[in-house]
C-alpha cells in the first residue's frame, strides 16, 4: 500500500467514525466534535488526492474542510457534543 492510500484511508476513517457518532446520536453535527472531525477527515483526504494529482477530489476535499472550519469556528462555546 502507498503512503497516499494509508493517508486516503485515515481521512475517510475519521470522516466515517464521525458520521457514524452523528447518525447514533453520541455527537451533534452541530458540536464540536463532529465538525472537528469533519475538517480533519477531508483535510487529511486533501492532502491524499494532492499526492496524487485527483485534483477534482482536492476541489471537493478542500471545500467540504473549509466549510467544517468554518462551522467548526462558529460553534458557540460549551457546545462538546
């Protein structure tokens, strides 16, 4: 396995764990949580299609991470969940 498909793989783990918390109600899609592990998991996918030149999914990567930032940002605070 390339250093890409390990990478690829964490990102979507991360992107999965999180879905799957939110679709069993253990985190919000509003908190924190789940908007931090949204960033992480597509910014981490990014940065795997960046690796391999799929430019297509780094515009798509790039955008959902910016828009989790930005959720992620603008949670109020003591919001955990």
């Amino acid at each position: 396995m390339k250093t890409s498909d390990i990478i690829a793989s964490v990102g979507v783990i991360i992107l999965l764990i999180a879905f799957l918390l939110n679709m069993y109600k253990k985190v919000s899609a509003q908190g924190r949580v789940y908007t931090g592990m949204n960033f992480l998991g597509a910014a981490i996918c990014c940065f795997s299609s960046y690796l391999i030149d799929f430019y297509p999914f780094v515009v798509l990567e790039g955008v959902w991470g910016a828009f989790a930032l930005y959720s992620f940002l603008n949670v109020p605070r003591g919001t955990s969940k």
